[in-house]
C-alpha cells in the first residue's frame, strides 16, 4: 500500500474520482421508476433522499484509456440484464493525471498504472461505506487499460473478475505485470483475435512475442475462462456473444 498512498497525496483531488464517477442504478431499487445513468454527484443531487431496501450487488468498472464510451454499453448490460449496479471512477478528473500516446515510453504506462490502482483502493473504500452496497457481491471489472488495473489488483475484496481487451501479458505496455487475483478467485477474460492493442499480431507488440490472451496468465487459476474472439477487434462489444458471456459470469457466481 505504500506506492498507493505516495500516489493519493501527489493528486489532491482523487475525491473527484468518486463524487463524478459514471453510475447505472437498476430500476424498482429505492423506487426508481426506471434505470439512472449518469454521475454520481448528478444522482445524489437528483435523488437526494434515496434508500434502497435491500443490499445490491455492484460492479466496479475501470474504463479505458478514452473514458467511458464503450463502457455505456457494458453499464446498460450490467445495469438491466443482471440487476447491478454499476459504478465507474471518473479518472479523468485527477488533475494533472498522466497521460499518453501509443507508441510511448514505459514509464508513462506505468505511471498511468500507478494512477489505476490507486482509483480502485480509494473508489472501494468509499462503495464499503455505501449502506445499500453489498459487500459479498462485489464485482469487478476492467477494459482496456482498466482491464490491467483490474486485472493487477491485489485485493481480496472483490467475488470475481472480468478482464475485456486486455491480454494479461508484458509487452509493449508493461513490464512486469502479474495478477493481483487469489488463485481460486472466479476470472473471465474476454478479448478479439484481431485487437489492434493486445492480439498476437498487434503493431504495438510487433517487436514482443505475445499470445494476445490471459490463458498463460491464468494457467493455475481453477475458476478463470478464457473467450477468444475470432474476427473481433479492440471494441468486443461488436461481438454478438459478449453480452451473454458476461451477464452469465456475472450471474453465476453471484448465486449465493
């Protein structure tokens, strides 16, 4: 936790990581007449008086490298197929954050990656505090670059994972990365044949030997699956099958 905390004070403003995180909040909880999408700050200001009535299990998304975009569709599939709630640090918000711009240096990968993890440590802390979230059923999940910091985190807080667009290797993108998930933690990683970031034949890699998937990584995790997506780019959610796949994972392992 040391590197976490050195990375907390260097940004003063993580708070606003949460107060405008992207939120999805699922129809009949608390009243709602239908699903909320939105931020969190603008909820708050709109339903200043909600309570749910019963705990309801949540699902922490780490966004890409672009923000939410692709993540709305993955909150309306999360959100009204599986009844969670959905809840996404806004990381644009840090001051300062780092940035970058395929190809780049390893250090300014790695010092967007600091930047990640540090959002899910400070972001989980506060969904702990939160009456209504179920801290049994926490899930969480990862596109992209958010795919790495979930896929990297070391916590034990969480039920499962999903990892999409990411490939759980080193390459271009990091150097020594591994995953933070206990050995029999429940993981999915879902990515194309044809992702331009992290396939096996991605131009950014081209000087790595890669496989473009998390099967080596996960080769001693008895509950991880791996979906390999032929004919699919970075953006699987042109993939018809994807959406099942998730909302069954995310269903089955959310039966108590």
């Amino acid at each position: 936790m040391t590197d976490i905390n050195k990375t907390l004070l260097k940004y003063n403003n993580f708070e606003d990581t949460y107060k405008y995180a992207y939120i999805g909040i699922p129809k009949g909880y608390g009243g709602l007449e239908k699903a909320y999408y939105g931020t969190l700050n603008k909820f708050k200001k709109k339903y200043p008086n909600f309570i749910a009535d019963k705990k309801i299990p949540t699902l922490l998304f780490m966004h890409g490298s672009k923000g939410l975009t692709k993540g709305k569709i993955y909150r309306k599939w999360i959100v009204e197929e599986a009844g969670f709630i959905f809840f996404a640090p806004n990381s644009f918000k840090i001051e300062n954050r780092p940035t970058y711009n395929t190809p780049a240096k390893m250090s300014a990968y790695e010092a967007v990656h600091k930047v990640r993890q540090a959002e899910i440590h400070f972001n989980l802390e506060k969904l702990k505090s939160v009456s209504f979230i179920d801290e049994e059923h926490l899930f969480l999940m990862g596109n992209s670059e958010g795919g790495l910091a979930a896929a990297a985190f070391k916590g034990r807080e969480f039920k499962a994972r999903i990892i999409t667009a990411y490939s759980c290797e080193n390459g271009y993108y990091s150097k020594d990365f591994k995953i933070g998930a206990k050995k029999n933690e429940p993981f999915l990683n879902i990515i194309g044949t044809h992702d331009e970031y992290f396939g096996k034949n991605s131009k950014p890699n081209e000087n790595h030997e890669i496989k473009g998937h998390c099967t080596k990584a996960l080769m001693k995790y008895k509950n991880a699956k791996v979906i390999i997506l032929p004919q699919t780019k970075h953006d699987i959610t042109t993939n018809i099958y994807v959406k099942k796949d998730i909302i069954h994972f995310l269903k089955f392992w959310s039966r108590d």
